[in-house]
C-alpha cells in the first residue's frame, strides 16, 4: 500500500504527485494557462509565431487575447462580455482587411 502514515508525508506525498502526473490538476492547469500568457504577451518574435500561430493575423489576435487575460492580475475590471465582443469584432475586422483583393494600377 502507498499511503504514507504521517499526515505530513502524506500531503506532500499528495500534492508531489498531483504536480507529476495530474494532467488535469490544478497545478497543472495553472502552470499551462501562465505559460501561455507569457508567452503571448511577450513582445519579440517568439515560439507564438514560430511554432503556434504562423499566421501573422492569428499570431496577433492570440496576442491580443493573452494581454487581455493577463490584464485580469493588474486589479482592472473582469472581462466582460463586451470586451471579449470587441477583441473578435477588431480581428475579424482586420482578416476581412486582409482578405480584401488590393487593386493595382495598370
């Protein structure tokens, strides 16, 4: 049997394993969610466009989405149904931009 006798052991013995091998832990969830806040807010060219998003519109739109998560530790207001409304409305307006055939002149 693996239970450890000593409350103390055990807890550590329990949260050791929930960090190694709970996919779905919280830990797990926590640590995989400000991975991808980082990673989306930083500035330079990164594994977001390398790797995740090689298009430069959903690579931005990505960014855009993380910053506004991020946004939520500086103590601003929760996000709210129209800013989620807005960050869609400015990225689908910007891939209909560039969707838009560019007229040359002759």
């Amino acid at each position: 049997m693996l239970e450890a006798t000593d409350p103390s052991v055990y807890t550590e013995y329990k949260e050791e394993l929930n960090r190694l091998w709970g996919v779905h832990s919280h830990s797990k969830l926590a640590d995989c969610h400000m991975l991808m806040i980082i990673i989306g807010i930083r500035r330079s060219r990164t594994i977001v466009e390398d790797l995740l998003f090689p298009d430069p519109l959903e690579a931005e739109f990505f960014r855009a989405a993380m910053r506004l998560v991020n946004s939520q530790g500086d103590g601003e207001k929760p996000i709210t149904y129209e800013k989620l409304l807005d960050l869609f409305h400015t990225h689908v307006q910007k891939a209909e931009q560039a969707s838009l055939p560019t007229l040359t002149s002759a």
